[in-house]
C-alpha cells in the first residue's frame, strides 16, 4: 500500500504481551532503517548489523489475522505459474524470485471468474525494502501481504459491480492490487488504474496485470507509481469517476496529501465519488474525515453496508466465531466512507 497504510499489525494486544512486544520491536527496527547512516557509520556496522536487524524482522508476524475469507484462494509455488501458464508469459517467469508466491483466486461471480496474483512470500521483508520507503516517503506495508481491508474492499466492489460500468477507476494505494484488479476483472469498467507510491509494489502490480490479461475483456488495466504528497500529472487530473482505497487513513501526516489527491483526481461531477474502507484506528480515521470536508468534500461514513460482512463482523466481536482471536472492532472492521464532491460541483 502506500504511504498511509497501516503498520504491519491489524490487531491491537494487551500491555505486557507477545503481540505488545512484537510491535515494539517491529517500531524500533524500521526506526534503526529509517535512520540516515553515513558510509562511515555502515562500514563500522558491517553485515554483522544488517544481519542482526534482519533476523529480528524474521522473528515478528507481520500478519496477526487471518481476515474476513470472503473470496476463495489458495497458495502455489511460483514454479507453478510458469506451468499454468504455459508460455503466455512470454519468457516472463524469470521476472519471478524465491521470494515470491503464487496465489490464485476464485472470485464470487456469476462466470466464476478467477485471478492469478505474486505476492512477496511472508517473512520475505529485508532491510533494504525498509531503507526504500525512506528513500521514496513511503511504506513497505504494501510488500507484506494482501491486508483484511483490501479484500473487504474487493468482495464489496464485485457486489457493487454495476456501479463501474463504463466508469474510468483509480485505486490508491494497492499493494498488490486485488480490488482493482478485481473490479477490471468483473465490472464493465472503461478503464482502470492500478496505484501506489512504493516502485517496488508498483512493479509487482503490473505483473499482475500481465499475467491477468486475458481476464479483463474490454477494461483497459495499467499501473501507476502515484504520492500522494507531489502534484499530479495534469493529463489525469479531474478524471477519475470512481477512486477506492482501502486502509490508507492510519498515518495522520499523510491525510492532507491523500485528501489532495483524492480531490485533484476525481472528476467534477455530480455522479463522482471515492469509496474508502477503513478501520476507525482511534481517531485516525475521524480525523481524515475532518481535512475531507476542510478540502470542500462531503463525506458518509457507513458502518453496515454489506450484510455478509456485518454478520461475520458481529460474530467476531461476540466471540462466537473465534478463528480470528485478536479481533478487535476499532482496528479491525473496516467502516465504508463516500467522498464526493458538493452538489455545485
């Protein structure tokens, strides 16, 4: 995802705890990352550092859900993309690392539609990915996995797939995509495009993309490297009829940039909007709020707005589900925010 997207644990844990000192940890490595250091100060640490910060990063579970599983998938090899494939890849499988893994999803429509994706495997993060997002004023969220938000996010746009019909859509801040990638795979959409601030998740988007070609139809799909924090390119500003985006609303000094963005890109009409999926995360999420309506946006903040996820939500916090143990509402359930712009407009 991209620079707003939440730290790499979507559950909260008790003071004292595996979870509290796990999350310690994690802060205080990416901040001995983050930290500019000298040529010098790096011969002095010599890989006996690099190695020490890196086996810290392989000790922390940077996924402590499981997720709401409302679309069906499973992981393979990536060796097994190449023989799904067959040679439509065009000799591209050795864009493919050990660090990666195929995942295959059956969507929830009516043509069982499916898509093929790459992530990162998990425990896969390194040091240099973390000296990236400082370089770049990104995170790295967008590495980790396909986070509970973002696939919330895609199951409501395949349930809401004739609001796309020949509608030109942007997700920001992606990570791998799947939203965007499902709504090119299962709305009529014109046109869709894919966006995040990491490079490195903005390569493996339009790897996804290729390898998902055939699934699009007429939708035209591309990638973007998009932040929030620099003017925008003036071919696309105003043009978006539909922006969504999941859990990018957690850092409170990116709120101003992505509210920019959102208002420079969507398009100045009455049928416009942006369809956010965020947890509350304290006041995180009522704050974004508040710089929408200061950038003369109008916003409706819907907690129940697909009963299959509300009831698996409630089950959840009454603990009559309890395959996802650390839930908790505040951080984790995703509320379903409309921006748009005001009836002048």
């Amino acid at each position: 995802m991209d620079s707003s997207s939440p730290p790499p644990s979507p559950s909260p844990a008790p003071s004292g705890s595996r979870g509290a000192s796990n999350a310690t940890q994690r802060w205080s490595i990416l901040r001995r990352a983050l930290l500019a250091r000298s040529s010098s100060a790096r011969a002095q640490e010599g890989i006996s550092s690099d190695h020490q910060i890196k086996d810290g990063t392989n000790n922390i579970s940077r996924k402590a859900s499981r997720g709401f599983n409302l679309i069906e998938c499973h992981s393979l090899p990536i060796s097994q993309l190449a023989k799904s494939f067959g040679n439509s890849l065009n000799g591209n499988e050795n864009d493919f690392g050990q660090k990666d893994v195929y995942v295959c999803y059956k969507l929830p429509c009516r043509d069982s539609s499916k898509l093929d994706l790459v992530y990162r495997k998990e425990d896969s993060l390194e040091l240099n990915d973390i000296e990236a997002s400082n370089k770049y004023n990104i995170d790295t969220t967008g590495l980790v996995c396909c986070w509970p938000s973002e696939e919330v996010l895609a199951y409501y746009c395949i349930n809401h797939s004739d609001m796309f019909r020949s509608k030109k859509v942007l997700e920001l801040g992606s990570g791998y995509g799947l939203a965007g990638l499902v709504i090119a795979a299962s709305t009529n959409a014109d046109e869709v495009v894919i966006s995040d601030g990491n490079p490195q998740v903005a390569g493996y988007i339009q790897k996804n993309i290729s390898i998902n070609t055939e699934t699009f139809g007429e939708t035209k799909v591309k990638s973007m490297i998009l932040h929030w924090d620099k003017e925008q390119a003036s071919e696309i500003l105003n043009t978006f009829d539909i922006i969504v985006a999941s859990d990018c609303t957690f850092f409170k000094q990116f709120h101003e940039g992505l509210a920019g963005t959102v208002k420079s890109l969507l398009k100045h009409s009455a049928t416009s909007q942006a369809i956010f999926l965020s947890p509350k995360r304290g006041d995180s999420l009522d704050k974004f709020l508040g710089i929408i309506k200061e950038n003369g946006l109008r916003c409706e903040l819907i907690e129940n707005y697909d009963p299959t996820v509300w009831n698996l939500h409630k089950k959840y916090v009454a603990g009559e589900d309890r395959t996802w143990p650390n839930y908790d509402k505040e951080h984790c359930y995703p509320l379903l925010v409309r921006i748009s712009y005001f009836s002048e407009f």
